[in-house]
C-alpha cells in the first residue's frame, strides 16, 4: 500500500449517506451483487453469508445504515481481512478506489476493519 506519513491510499465505501474509508492492504475482495444466504435468526446486522471458495463469509450491514424508512439499496459487497485468515463482507451501496485518506480519519474509523487484528 502506498502511503505517506499522514496518509494512506484506501478504498472508501458508502453505505446511503455515510462513507468509511479502508486500507487497500485490508481488501480481499469487493463483489458486485454478492449472492448472500440467509442465517435463520441470525443476530441483527448480519446480512447473510456468501459461500465462497474459502468457505462461508459473513455479511454484516452498518448499524446506522439500516434503520429508518429510506434503507440503502445494497449493490456490492466488500471483503476485509479480518485477522486469523478470515474474512468480513461490509454490505455498501458503491465504491471508490484508490482515495488517499489522512490517517487521523483512518484513526476514528479503524474499529470497522481491525476487529480481527491482535
């Protein structure tokens, strides 16, 4: 991943109104469409699993994404390395690549893909 001291190129992903910015070195993947399997009473913000090559990945939507009458017409999915070999899939209303991000934002919104990070 190219970057500088202040900044790092990443892939910035909208979810309706709100945007979160990714390291490109997180991204497995990013898939148009992505064909999820739904998970009988799964928890609330699990989308559903996509059943890749590597074995399932679950899909989750943004909590403060979801709610209100105006939800987000979902059309890609995005792949983060989650630590430990697996994968998290973000459901996002479109993509953009190559941003260069100040690292004080990647800062605030690093909970959305260190999860797995030790």
């Amino acid at each position: 991943m190219e970057q500088s001291n202040n900044t790092a190129v990443c892939l910035k992903i909208k979810m309706g109104e709100q945007a979160y910015y990714i390291p490109v070195d997180k991204i497995e993947n990013v898939r148009i469409n992505p064909e999820l399997v739904k998970v009988p009473e799964a928890p609330e913000g699990i989308a559903g699993l996509l059943l890749g090559d590597r074995g399932p990945v679950p899909y989750i939507v943004v909590e403060e994404c979801q709610s209100g009458e105006n939800k987000p017409d979902w059309k890609c999915g995005v792949e983060i390395k989650n630590g430990n070999d697996s994968l998290l899939g973000i459901l996002c209303t479109d993509v953009e690549e190559n941003i260069a991000v100040a690292s004080e934002v990647l800062a605030e919104q690093a909970a959305l893909w260190r999860s797995g990070e030790n």
